[in-house]
C-alpha cells in the first residue's frame, strides 16, 4: 500500500469510527417509541435553533441497523441507464458536494393524537428534525450514469432487510425501498448525503450514505443507500401501497391508494408544553417552527381560546427552501387562573391550511389537522 492508500485507508477508518460513536444518541430526552429496531422521538419541546442537534435528531428504523463496511462499500446504478455505475463511497465523496439545509418529518409525526388510536408508531410532535446536509445532488449521479429519456422513476434501495408481519405480510424479508419520479430526482434538493450537520452520518442516520428529499416526508430519505435502480414504469412496492401511502378520491368518489410524497403544511407549538402551568397575569412567549413541504411558509396563526379567534404570529428567521421556520408570538396571560386551549396553524405562500379536523383518507400518514396544547394558567 502506498502513502496516498494509505492515507485514503486512514480516513475510511476514521470516518467509520466517528460513525460508531455517534451511533448512541446522547441527548437527554429522546423518548424510546421501539427499543428494536431503534426509533427514537426527539424531545420536541427543547427546540432552541433552526438546526437540529445530531444527537437530538428523531430516529426512525424499518429493520435492524444493517452492517456497511466503509472500505467494501459499494453503490449500484442500474435500471434504464446507459452507463451502469459501481461507485465507492470515495468515488462519491471525490464529486463535487453541496450543503443544504432540509427538513425531515416522519409521514407518521402526530399518530398519538389520532381518535380512535391507530397502528404504528405513537410519535407525538418529536418525529420531525431540520438539519444541514453534504452530500451529491442525485441529479448529478443520474447523469453520470446517463439516465434513458425513457425513465420515469428512480427505486432507492437501502441494505436494511426483515419481514414484515400481520394483516399485510411481506412474502419474506424485503429491503426498505421507496421510488421517487425523475423529474423530483432531477430536482437540487435530493441529495446522496454523507455527512449530517457537519459530521459523518452516524449508524442510525444512515452510514455511509442515505439520500435525502426535500419537502417528501422521511420514507423517502432511504438510509444505507445500496441502489439506485432507474425505471421505465411506476413502482407499485409494499412501502407504496401497503404502507407509506394515503386514498385519493376519484370520478365519482372512487378511491384509489397513492403513495405518499410532499409534507403537508404544519405549525407546532415547542413551548409551552401540554399540561405546562403558565404563571397569570404575565407576559408569556408562545414558541414553536412551521413548515411546508415544497411549499414556503406564508404564515402562521395563533388562538388562545381554542380556535375562536385567530392572532398572526411573528415568523422569526431568514425563510429557507425546503425548511421549516421558527416562529413567535406574545401572550399576554389573563390574570384569571384556570385552563386555556392554544391552538396554532400553518398557511402555505399558495394559500394551502391545515384542516380542523383528520381527513381518514389519509390512514396513519400526513396527520397535519389542529392539535390543541392545553395549558393551565395559575
């Protein structure tokens, strides 16, 4: 081995221990929803930044954490392509990076407020984090690899595997895998990221590699990316029909299952907690972030009175694509004690809400209706 292996070798090796390391959340906070595999929820009301600590950041696990050699490692590109790839993850790392700043949430954040409970993890408001990612644009993969103008979706593949049991079960273990149409594949805010915050991605975020899509719910942010297979025809796989997708109404009130994509507008409330006790006759600052899918935030309103009246709220920040946005409001609190029911809600730039009420058409996905946080004032 000469210096320059040696040095690449080195750097491999560091990479993969730092990815060890990280892989035990530290943050005090993180609240167990599955012990194995790990999905863990952040502690929502800690929020303080735009960014979101690595170790803050909400996990979610299909399967067991698979094992990736960093040195072995390889990423296939195939399909409807004219130049099929094998890339290394040094082959990746050597093209030119870009760093954004994105939001995740998990298409199931908000499931404990479903009535009645619903299947699936019972995520409260902590399955959502924003984060600065380094990595390749997808886009410039799909070139590399000449994609045919015949493609119409891309299938990520990550190396996590299992079976999945009950009502739905898979015909033995399957990947987690999810496809994305080419035109959003295309797009600069789908990257192959390497590095989280900074950082190289931990175990439980993805090492070595994870693509992330901005403005989709998490499902599609494949972790331990394995493949990329480019295709001719929609992929109809059990993490788009079974799971991970929503009924759509059709002529005549037809319904038919569609895979979930874009994140729905959404306001949440970091502080005061649920059952928090606000002091009377003070001045109380309302905190909390909004987002809105592919969509910017246009703005967000605040009700004191359990959605009577609406209040804008002041959108705190500089506004980033594909991010969500911190936001403030001044409550001054009545002197009378008792309960008080805040409610608070996102308008997109397009004009786009949230309802009041869950839409059952959307099954255990994209809960984006009214939450109401009950305080009481003493």
């Amino acid at each position: 081995m000469n210096r320059r292996d040696a040095i690449k070798a080195t750097a491999l090796a560091a990479l993969a221990t730092r990815a060890v390391a990280q892989d035990v959340p530290r943050a005090p906070g993180l609240t167990v929803r599955m012990a194995e595999p790990q999905n863990l929820e952040s502690a929502f009301g800690d929020l303080t930044s735009v960014v979101t600590p690595n170790e803050q950041f909400f996990i979610r696990s299909h399967f067991a954490v698979p094992k990736v050699d960093p040195k072995s490692y390889r990423l296939m590109v195939e399909g409807a392509v004219e130049n099929p790839l094998e890339l290394t993850l040094e082959d990746i790392q050597a093209m030119p990076s870009v760093t954004m700043p994105l939001t995740l949430e998990c298409a199931g954040n908000g499931r404990v407020f479903l009535v009645p409970a619903s299947r699936g993890l019972q995520w409260q408001f902590g399955a959502v984090g924003n984060a600065e990612w380094t990595g390749v644009p997808l886009a410039a993969i799909l070139d590399k690899a000449k994609a045919k103008a015949s493609a119409v979706e891309v299938i990520l593949v990550g190396a996590d595997k299992g079976i999945i049991a009950g009502d739905h079960p898979t015909p033995g273990p399957i990947a987690f895998d999810r496809s994305i149409a080419i035109e959003k594949a295309k797009k600069p805010e789908v990257i192959l990221a390497y590095k989280q915050n900074g950082e190289a991605l931990s175990i439980s975020h993805g090492f070595p590699l994870r693509a992330v899509i901005g403005g989709w719910y998490g499902m599609a942010s494949v972790k331990w990316l394995s493949r990329i297979i480019v295709t001719e025809k929609p992929y109809d796989s059990f993490w788009q029909t079974f799971d991970y997708a929503t009924y759509e109404r059709r002529d005549g009130g037809l319904a038919t299952l569609v895979p979930i994509t874009a994140m729905l507008p959404k306001a949440q409330i970091v502080r005061p907690l649920i059952g928090e006790v606000v002091p009377a006759g003070k001045a109380y600052t309302i905190r909390g972030s909004a987002w809105a899918g592919e969509a910017a935030v246009g703005k967000v309103e605040v009700s004191l009175d359990g959605g009577k009246i609406w209040i804008e709220a002041k959108l705190v920040g500089e506004a980033k694509p594909f991010c969500w946005q911190m936001w403030t409001f001044t409550w001054d609190v009545p002197n009378a004690a008792g309960p008080a029911k805040l409610i608070c809600r996102c308008t997109d730039a397009a004009g786009k809400g949230q309802p009041e009420k869950r839409d059952p058409d959307r099954r255990t996905y994209a809960i984006n209706h009214l939450v109401p946080v009950e305080v009481t004032i003493r």
